[in-house]
C-alpha cells in the first residue's frame, strides 16, 4: 500500500533551521492528533527536497526540486491487492471435500470467506480451478492464497503480507497461532474463534540445514527466521497479551514457534504440542473437536527462566555426546573462526580510546552479518545522531564507495535494504537509562524481529549511583542486559570508554616502539564486572600517534575475553591480535589475508541499476561531502 502524501507547502518552513540539509519538525499530518504534539516525529531533508514522518510514515516532496532524475530518489513500496472478482461461491464439490478429508464444515467456510477461483499455478504450468483463502484486515482484501487438491499453494503475487484471519483477534486479550489455514478453520470450529494462522512456514532453510534436523533434532539458532507477516501485521496485534502458539511438530515448524517465542516475549507465550499428530486439523480429523479443545487447554507455558526440566537436561547432553558442540557461525575471514564467530544470544563488551574507531568497527560487524547471516540491528548511537548521519556510514560500509563517489540510484537501493535489516533507535537528546533502552529494544524485536542491538557508547546514558554503590549498580544493569540478550536470542554490542588513567600509560611493541598501551576490558568504567559479567570482551586498538599510515591505519581487534571458547573460539595472544586494515573512506576493514568480506556483495544482492548513467549528475544532492585523505589528519575521529 503507498504511503500518503501531503503537499510541501503544509510544513512549517520557520522551523527549519538547516536549509541545505536534515531538519526535524512537526508532521501536519498527525502532530496534532498525538497526546505529545511537540514531538519532531518529521524528518526534512531540504538538499534532496524530501519529508518522511517517522510515525505514521506519510511523506512529502519539494515540487521546486523535482525532475526527471530525482522521481525515484524515495522508493515507496507497493503492494498489490487480489481482485475479489476472481474469488466465487464454493462448489459442492469441494464444500464435500473439505467436510469428508479435512473435517471442516460449511458455516466454518462461510466465516472466513472460503471461495474457489481458476488461477495459473507454475508447479502445473496451468490454470487450475483451486480453493481461495481471503485474507482479510477489516474489510479490505489484502491478499489471498490459492490451493489445489494436490497441495499446489500461492499468494496473491506482490501483496501484502499479514496474518491470516486478522479480524478474528481484534479486540481480544488472548490469541492462538497456527501454522496454516486450515488448522486456523479447525480451531474456529471447535470453539475457539480467537485464532491466526502465518502464511506460509519457515523459509530459506538450506538443504544441509533440512538434512541436519532430520539427522540431529537441531537447528542452527544463529540464522535468523524472516517473518515479514508479523511486522506488516504489528499494529492489529499489539493488543494481545498471551499467544498460544501451535505450530506443526516437524523440525521447521519447531523452529517457527521458538522464534514466535522470541518475537512475542517467552512471559507472554503458551506452547501446545500435540505429539504424534501433526498440526490441528489431523487432531480434529483423527480424535475430533473435542480434542482439539483438550489440546488448546492443556497449553504449556513456555518454560521459566532459571529452572531447567531434568528431561531437557538429559537430552542436550545425549545431543551433545552424539554430535558434539554447535560451534558460532563460519566466516569467511579465517582469524575470526578461530578467535571470535558470530553467535546469537551473546553480550560483547568493546572498549578503546576514544576515536579509536570502535564505533565503525562495530556497525561493520554488524553490516555484514546482516549481508552475510540476514540479522537485523538496532542501533542507539546518540554520539552519531541523528539518524541520517548513522545511515550515511552504513550506506558507504554497504557500497564500499566514499558518499562523494556515490550514485544516487545507488543510495537508494543502500537505503532501501538499510531499512530492512537496520531500526535507527533516537530519543532525541533526551538522556535515558539501559532499562529505558531495553523496553524500546524489547519493542524492536516484537516489531521488527531484531536479532542484534548496538548500544554505543554504554558511557552516554543516564546512571543511577544513588542505589548502592557503583559496582552494585552495574552489576544489576549488566545482569538486566544479559536476561534480555538471554531471552530475546539476541547479539548484544556495548561500546565502553576507559576510565581516564588507562589512557595515560605507555607501553612497549615490538615493531613501533613506545606507545599508548592497549585497553582492558577491566579498564572500563566499571572495571572488573564488565570482565565477569561480558561473554566476549573486545579490545579495538589503533595507533593514531603514529606517522606510519601502516599503524595508524591498522586496526588491532584484542580478542581479550570468550566465555564459550569451545563454541565461538579462543583469546588472542596479547602481542598477536587480529589485524584489519581500516579504510577510512569506505569505513571498511580488509583482514591480513586481504579479505574484503563485504566486497562484491552489494553489486549482486542489492543493486542491480537498469542503467549506467556516465557523469556525476545524479549526486548533487550530496554536494559538501568531501572525504579525500590525504594523511591521517583528514581522517573523521
């Protein structure tokens, strides 16, 4: 669906204060009809000639900077709707069918719209008269699936994805989930009308991962699940307080519901496991509504934090001496398999002087496991607000490009996966604590299915030390962080600055002599519980005291801490860190082998321009951007 429009002359243009570039304002549209009107939810860029409102999303252009180059400057996603014309009463044929093979009767049809419709299958490569499944919000047809009798399934092609039977949980408190509709029509007719289904299952499993479930019982957690349907779909299902999920009891179906689980809160879930049968509608073929309803009221809560069932116990170790430990990600840079992969539900702690670059290197990291694994990252990074300036960086780190050299068409296709895989968190100079931080990540999750935050640096947020003393306080705070990273299977990076007097010392390096020494983790504010408390603590190190660009362009990643050495590897030697050469146009770092992990990915999974345009035209919007370094004092520390 387009997002409204409204015409530039409705902003206030006395407010703008930045008139070559970002300006935060109020939206005309919907400032006044929120309890706080004064908030600048409107983001004006007045070079490109462009408003976004961050709340309800309308958007506005500059007629006066609009041309033929500039149309596509903002990408505003589509969506078809179904045409209802193609949707028909059922058949008694098929009304037959799905009374005598699926147990489901007419007035269950009847309510959720059922029709038969003649649509072109690509599995048959033919029209094929098939049963329609309306999805409906409201009264709007937003899409639609088709089934054949022989398990042919489709949507509606370049509609909008959402849970299905949405109007069945409007004003409920509690909700059923199911993993198809026919398992939704079977929980409605045995009298539990509080019920959705997803449409469709886990997707994007590979074949080794399917033959490691069959083989194993397990799946790797570290690679996320992309429920686009629960995002599109937040808004109509904030409301609900506890979820029953029922997915199938197949391996992928298990994987649907643990990440339901973290999607919706593990406090807020309740699991129903049917055993030998598959899914709802066998329960109800089989055994009978009765059943089914036996199923739904003997929903387990999802196990408490802190007491592990002596069952569980038993079969991670049978597991784990059968087919050993589930190492973190493989990379393609060889020091970080050794010394540091990538795993979900891990707190890392990153210290170093300021202007050391732990900052770039932390939304490298996470730029590329998005590329690379599809995790999504919330960032709060108020040192590098507002928002267009993180997604500058991001945009250069994805393209590989300094922003001067950079396309227009290839910013907006930068900008439109950014928003896919990156939720920008601002309070608005507004100073905020970890567990004000932690309530708006918990919402990232739900919304948007975040697999990783940046909290960047740990240093600007509000402490209270009224409480107790210093260590008390951040022995509880990184407790709170550490439950949250725990339940929520969530990638947790915590930049923190040392304390001044590390900052002072010297040390002695072999190859450059006396130099500033490298940072501890228990050099942090807050010392040795960040040491205890973090599962991997990083120290970024690179010496811009030098005039050798070989040093100062180096940057030493001190694997100093790994609390599960066997699953994600090993410390580093202390005179033999990981080394990256950092680029400071493109922000990106080449490891010792040359491995540019990011290269090429760009050009083959995000842009693909229908043309190439030969001169430099297309990027006036980016005029005053000049990143040419011609010595390490041009460099932007």
């Amino acid at each position: 669906m387009q997002k409204e429009t409204f015409d530039w002359s409705l902003i206030d243009q006395s407010k703008l204060r930045n008139f070559n570039g970002e300006n935060s304002t109020t939206c005309p549209m919907c400032s006044h009809t929120r309890k706080k009107k004064g908030i600048k939810c409107l983001s004006v860029n007045t070079a490109k000639g462009l408003a976004k409102c961050n709340h309800c999303g309308s958007v506005s252009f500059d007629p006066n900077k609009r041309d033929d180059k500039k149309d596509d400057r903002m990408q505003l996603k589509v969506y078809k709707t179904p045409n209802k014309s193609n949707i028909t009463g059922l058949p008694n044929d098929i009304v037959d069918w799905f009374l005598k093979e699926r147990g489901i009767e007419q007035r269950t049809l009847v309510h959720f719209g059922i029709g038969s419709s003649t649509q072109w299958f690509p599995q048959t490569g033919k029209e094929n008269i098939c049963v329609a499944f309306p999805y409906y919000n409201g009264d709007s047809l937003v899409n639609c699936k088709y089934r054949t009798r022989e398990k042919h399934f489709k949507l509606t092609s370049q509609a909008k994805l959402i849970l299905y039977g949405l109007n069945n949980i409007k004003d409920v408190d509690v909700g059923i989930i199911v993993e198809g509709e026919i398992d939704a029509l079977a929980v409605w007719q045995a009298g539990y009308t509080n019920v959705v289904s997803v449409p469709n299952g886990v997707s994007g499993l590979s074949d080794v991962e399917k033959e490691m479930f069959k083989e194993t019982g397990k799946f790797d957690s570290d690679r996320p699940v992309n429920l686009e349907y629960i995002d599109n779909s937040y808004d109509d299902i904030k409301h609900v307080k506890k979820w029953v999920i029922w997915t199938d009891t197949d391996l992928p179906g298990l994987k649907l519901r643990d990440e339901l689980i973290r999607r919706f809160g593990h406090d807020d879930c309740m699991v129903v496991n049917s055993g030998d049968l598959k899914d709802a509608n066998q329960v109800l073929i089989e055994k009978g509504a009765l059943e089914v309803e036996r199923f739904i009221l003997g929903a387990k809560e999802v196990q408490i934090e802190g007491v592990v069932d002596v069952d569980v116990r038993r079969e991670y170790i049978k597991n784990l001496i059968e087919y050993g430990i589930e190492k973190g990600l493989e990379t393609p840079l060889r020091a970080f398999n050794k010394h540091y992969r990538p795993k979900l539900g891990e707190l890392d702690t990153i210290v170093g002087v300021a202007n050391h670059g732990k900052s770039y290197y932390a939304l490298w990291y996470a730029v590329w496991t998005a590329m690379e694994y599809s995790w999504k990252w919330a960032l709060y990074m108020p040192e590098n607000a507002p928002a267009s300036r993180i997604d500058k960086t991001l945009i250069e780190i994805l393209v590989g490009k300094s922003f001067e050299n950079i396309r227009l068409s290839e910013a907006d296709a930068a900008i439109n996966w950014i928003h896919r895989y990156f939720v920008v968190v601002d309070y608005q100079d507004k100073v905020v604590s970890m567990d004000d931080i932690l309530i708006t990540f918990k919402s990232a999750v739900k919304r948007h299915g975040v697999n990783g935050f940046i909290v960047d640096p740990l240093n600007d947020l509000y402490h209270d030390y009224t409480k107790g003393s210093i260590d008390q306080y951040y022995q509880a705070m990184l407790s709170n962080v550490r439950r949250f990273k725990k339940a929520t299977n969530t990638k947790f990076l915590l930049t923190v600055h040392p304390h001044t007097h590390a900052t002072r010392e010297k040390e002695q390096h072999n190859e450059q002599g006396e130099r500033p020494r490298v940072i501890e983790i228990p050099d942090a504010t807050g010392g040795n519980i960040f040491h205890n408390r973090t599962d991997n603590g990083i120290s970024v190190y690179r010496n811009v005291w030098s005039d050798n660009p070989e040093y100062y362009l180096t940057s030493e990643i001190h694997v100093q801490k790994i609390k599960f050495q066997d699953e994600v590897g090993r410390p580093t030697p202390r005179h033999r860190p990981i080394k990256l050469k950092f680029d400071p146009a493109t922000r990106r770092f080449r490891d010792e082998d040359g491995v540019d992990v990011l290269s090429g990915k760009f050009e083959e999974k995000v842009y693909q321009p229908q043309q190439v345009l030969s001169d430099r035209g297309d990027i006036d919007w980016m005029k005053g951007s000049t990143l040419k370094h011609k010595n390490k004092d041009d460099l932007p520390y």
